[in-house]
C-alpha cells in the first residue's frame, strides 16, 4: 500500500508536466458560460463556467481539459462545435488545433448545452474577433448550427445575473418555461402535499428580478452576432417555398389500387376460408382497420399528399398481409417456409442495393432511407423467428408481414434515388465519420436528458442508439446515421416539451420547426439537391399538423425536424460566407476580452498539443501494479 501511495503522490508532483503547452501563434478567447450542478441534497442550482478557448496552427485536434470534472463528457459537443465553426467560416478545420479548457467552482453536469459558447468561442478565435464578456449564452448546438433546446434555464439566468451578465441568450422557443412547485397544507395530523404546472415567462422574469435582459436565438450566427458585433451571412433562401410531392403522384396512385386490389382479394378469400366464427370475427375486424386505412389514403390522394397516401397504403398491407399469410399458414412447415421466403426476399434486396453505385446526394438520401429500411426488415424477421421458436404463431406471421412490406419500401425509395441520381459518385465508406459523429452527439443528447431529469421514457431512444452503434460495426454507416438522427430528434422533443401539455405554446414551437424545415429544405434546393425524403417528410408533418391534437402535434415536430435534418445530413457549403461589420445598437455597449497574437491567416503544422503521453505512461504503470496485486 505505500508503494501504491509513494508513486501516486510522484503523479501528483508530475501533473504539471502533463498539462497542455500552450499554443503558438494562436488566438485565445474567454467566454463564460452558465451550467447546471446537483447540490448534495439532489437540487439543481446555476453556477458559472469559465472557457479558455485556444485556436492554433495544427492537424484537426480538439482537446478538453474540465476541472472538476463534468457528470457527462463535453468531447463530443466540442469536435462538433469545431466543425461547425469551419464550415461557418468556410475553413478547413484540419489545419487548427483547438484547446477548451473548462473551469468551474463546483461540479458540473455539463453535456451539450456549452455547445452554442464553444462555437462562439472557435470562430472568434479565427478571426481574431474580441468577444463581451457581459454576455452569456445557453444551447444545445445542432449539426445544422441551429441552437437546440437545453434544461436548466431559470438557473442558468441566476447564474449569468451572478457574475454580472447584462444579456443571456437562450435557444428559441424555450422563453416559456414550465416550472413544477409544491405545496404543503397541515389538515390536522395530515400534511397535504400537491404539486402543479407554472407558466415562467423567463424574458419577463430575468427582467424584473435581476435586471436582466434575455433574448431568445435561432442559431450560430445570432450568437455570434451578439458576442462580437459581427454578422456571418447567412445561406440566403427563398421567400417562399412550395413542398410539392407531386413527383409521387403516380407511384402513389398505382399503389393504392393495387393495395386496394390486394385488399378486396383477401376480404373474399376470408369470407370463402373454413375458419371459425371467433378466428374470423377477429380477421374481419383487422381487414376492417385495413379499410379505414386505405380510406384515409384515398382522402390524402385526393388532397395531393401523395407520401401520406403511400405510407398510410404501407400501414393497410401490412395488415392485409397478416390476414392473407395467416389463412395460408396450416402447418409448422408453412410458417417455416415462410420466414424463409421472407429472409430470401430480405438478401435479395439487401444485396441489389448494397451493389448501387451512388451518383450525388439525392441518391445518397434515397439510398441511406433504403438501408435503413432493411435494416428494420431484418430486426423484424429476427422477432418473427423468435415467435416461431415460442409457438407464438399470431405474432411471428405479423412481424414476418411487417418485415415484407418494409423491405417493399426499401426497394421504393432506392428505385427513387436512382430516378434522381445526379453527380459525382459517393463512396459508401466516406460516411463512417459522418456516422461516428451523429451516434456520439446523438449519445450526448440522451445522456444529458437523463443526467437533468432522469429515466424519461428513454428507453425507445436508447434502443435506437444500439441499433444505430451495431450498423456502424457492420459498416452500415448510412443506416446508423438515420438512426442516430431519429434518437437526437426524438430526445431533443422531448426535451422541449417537457411538461408543457399547452397546445397553444406547442403549436407555436410547432410553426418555427416547421419554418425551419422550409429554410432547410430550401438551402439544399440551393446546391441542386432534390431533397425527396425531406419532401416526403415535411408533408407527412404536415397531414399530423392538419388533425391537432397534442399527440398529432408532437408527431408533426418530429417530422418537421425530419424534414430539416435529412435536408442537411450530407450537405456542405458550397462558398465563404461575407463578414458583415454592423454596430450593435440594440444590445449593451461591448466589453473585450485581451486576444493573443493575430489569427493566422496562413496556417502551418505546429507541435504544440497537450503532453497526455507520460502521464499516461504513469497511469498504466499504477494500474499495472494494482491488478497484480489483486490477482
């Protein structure tokens, strides 16, 4: 034991020497932050948070230094913070090095809502921009460089009021907070305790507590603007935009009359089978559900909403299938052969697609929803086979129907990427980053939510990122994108709605993702991209939309921000934005903080980075020593 103490206490007296060197000819920028950390009695409260954020000449490093340690990791928010910050300013981010350090005076939760600040913070490194140091931000930073939701922020506003911040940026949509109180009423020998909903205006409440001014922001570029004064143009779009989906009309009519056709088959097949009066009371009703189904279909075919036609077409054979498969099956052999079928119809498919060869990014998001697609295919047929093996015949007939019509769609939508297919060819292989990237930020995400407010109906999301993470081993990159996408969307709703069971304060969050869709959806019309999955998207969010309600509703954000990432994932810009110098009149008179020397304009490779390497050594040499004693 006092060999363990002897050389944990030389560690110690190294620490110095482990520490980052500081970087040449590299700007530095100090910003602060507001956090969130847990008292020991488990309440929340604000505190400040210093970065020091350092851009040098390097080879596309980025490196996180927290004291004390955050519950959840930064790396992840901070690799993105720097891409984002490069494709901003159009510059090639594998020739900096960047440096975070992170310092509080309490243990923080930390996670993704620093992500807003250390993008700031990048970009005016870059350019070599003074930042205020009276103002403070809060957000999520999404792929996009859209400022996503965050928790905490009544207590990041005191925290901010605390260390003299004049303004304190928030992402839009969130000045409404919902705020859970309680209260205790003594009835005799009996306390009473009850709890309920507040509505926090927090723009009207900073201003009246402390004085301060909260503003709400939608992106990278409004937080830079109010930092330093400076305006990034924006990616211009159109004034108005029309999501038409017409390019589905005949695909969509064709399918609903053979589905329509494939439904009467089964109904007369049914009514002419020697099944008994219960087994086909229970048959009739699913056919019944079909119906309503495909009348539904028939009204949105009608209206023009061609991919809700074929998806609510998708919903009726799914259950016509089951009935029809199920009147087959007589034997064990039966539904053996047919499991089998499935899988042959699966492999066929999985290796036509596989074999594409994929020309520009319309293609490429018609191919990503194809895989994804079989990959669903897959998991469904694993469940079909596990019903098999239980005897559960009922349910292994629908997953392996469900598998069938899902691998139906997966040759849809690749048909439909190459009908669109423009451009240079893409290699499958050049999504591994993309993909590394979106499941890392997708992890993030979730983990914060659970660090702020614990196990929320989570459990979906987790099971879409484990999906997502074993595509990725397989080499699936595309099909783990979309599902690291579909958990990042998801948690991130939940996270802006939580609590709040107003339909007017969701609409309204409703209409600025839906305007957010549009910009998105525009922006890649913009560099000749049809985006035909955003297309379909955004008007399947838009038939949620049309029926209200607080389910249909959370529905249609979904698609919404569907409709925005699938618009986006896989685009780059195109040309260096302009700097625009405007004087910021509407904010507080600018204070700076002390720069190092000027931007470098013409990078060079440099060896400054952050000696981690005999530490390590120590550390592995004490582990070495511990192991082997307890072995």
């Amino acid at each position: 034991m006092k060999k363990i103490l002897s050389i944990l206490a030389l560690i110690i007296l190294l620490l110095p020497f482990a520490s980052a060197q500081c970087p040449e000819n590299g700007n530095t920028v100090i910003l602060k932050a507001p956090a969130v950390s847990r008292t020991s009695s488990g309440e929340l409260i604000g505190v400040a948070t210093d970065f020091v954020i350092t851009v040098a000449p390097g080879n596309g490093h980025v490196y996180v230094e927290t004291w004390p340690l955050a519950e959840v990791d930064m790396q992840a928010s901070a690799r993105l913070a720097a891409q984002i910050a490069g494709k901003v300013l159009d510059v090639d981010m594998n020739k900096y090095d960047v440096f975070i350090q992170v310092k509080s005076d309490a243990p923080i939760i930390g996670g993704p809502s620093a992500g807003g600040t250390m993008t700031v913070g990048i970009i005016a490194a870059l350019e070599g921009w003074e930042v205020r140091k009276d103002v403070m931000m809060t957000g999520m930073l999404n792929p996009d460089g859209s400022i996503g939701p965050v928790g905490g922020i009544l207590e990041k506003a005191s925290a901010a009021y605390s260390v003299g911040s004049k303004l304190f940026l928030i992402p839009e949509g969130q000045r409404i907070q919902i705020i859970q109180t309680t209260e205790q009423k003594q009835i005799g020998p009996i306390t009473q305790i009850t709890s309920k909903a507040e509505r926090v205006d927090v723009v009207e409440y900073a201003r009246e507590r402390w004085g301060l001014e909260v503003k709400e922001i939608k992106d990278i570029y409004d937080a830079v603007y109010y930092f330093t004064g400076k305006k990034i143009e924006k990616p211009s779009v159109p004034a108005n935009l029309n999501v038409d989906t017409s390019f589905l009309k005949t695909d969509a009519l064709n399918d609903y009359d053979k589905t329509l056709s494939y439904y009467e088959q089964v109904e007369n097949k049914l009514k002419t089978s020697n099944m008994g009066y219960t087994t086909y009371s229970y048959l009739k009703e699913a056919l019944n559900e079909a119906k309503s189904r495909l009348d539904e279909a028939k009204k949105a075919l009608e209206d023009g909403r061609y991919y809700t036609t074929l998806s609510l077409n998708f919903q009726a054979r799914i259950t016509i299938r089951h009935v029809d498969w199920y009147l087959n099956v007589e034997t064990d052999a039966d539904l053996e052969n047919l499991l089998k079928n499935v899988d042959d119809e699966i492999k066929s498919t999985e290796n036509a697609i596989s074999n594409l060869t994929i020309r520009g990014i319309s293609m490429l998001q018609a191919v990503a929803a194809s895989e994804e697609r079989i990959e669903q295919a897959k998991s469904l047929l694993k469940e079909a086979w596990s019903d098999y093996y239980d005897a559960n015949y009922w349910d292994a007939v629908s997953n392996a129907a469900f598998a069938y019509e899902r691998i139906q769609t997966a040759k849809f939508w690749a048909s439909l990427g190459e009908r669109y297919a423009k451009g240079n060819v893409i290699e499958r292989e050049s999504l591994k980053e993309t993909a590394r990237d979106y499941l890392d930020n997708s992890r993030l995400i979730i983990t914060y939510i659970t660090s702020m407010f614990g196990e929320v109906n989570l459990q979906e999301l987790i099971n879409l990122m484990n999906e997502g993470e074993g595509y990725y081993q397989d080499g699936k990159y595309s099909a783990a994108i979309f599902s690291a996408m579909e958990a990042r969307i998801q948690a991130e709703i939940i996270l802006d709605t939580l609590g709040i069971d107003n339909e007017t304060i969701l609409m309204d969050k409703l209409q600025r993702m839906k305007e957010n869709a549009k910009v998105a959806i525009a922006q890649a019309q913009k560099e000749g991209i049809y985006p035909v999955l955003s297309f379909s998207y955004y008007e399947f969010a838009q038939s949620y939309e049309n029926q209200g309600g607080l389910d249909n509703i959370q529905n249609a954000m979904m698609f919404y921000q569907y409709a925005k990432e699938t618009s986006t994932v896989f685009l780059e810009t195109a040309s260096p934005p302009k700097i625009i110098e405007e004087p910021t009149t509407t904010i507080p008179t600018q204070t700076t903080t002390p720069q190092a020397t000027t931007s470098p304009t013409q990078p060079e490779a440099t060896k400054s980075y952050i000696s981690l390497i005999p530490f390590a050594f120590l550390v592995g040499i004490v582990l070495g020593f511990i192991v082997g004693r307890k072995s």
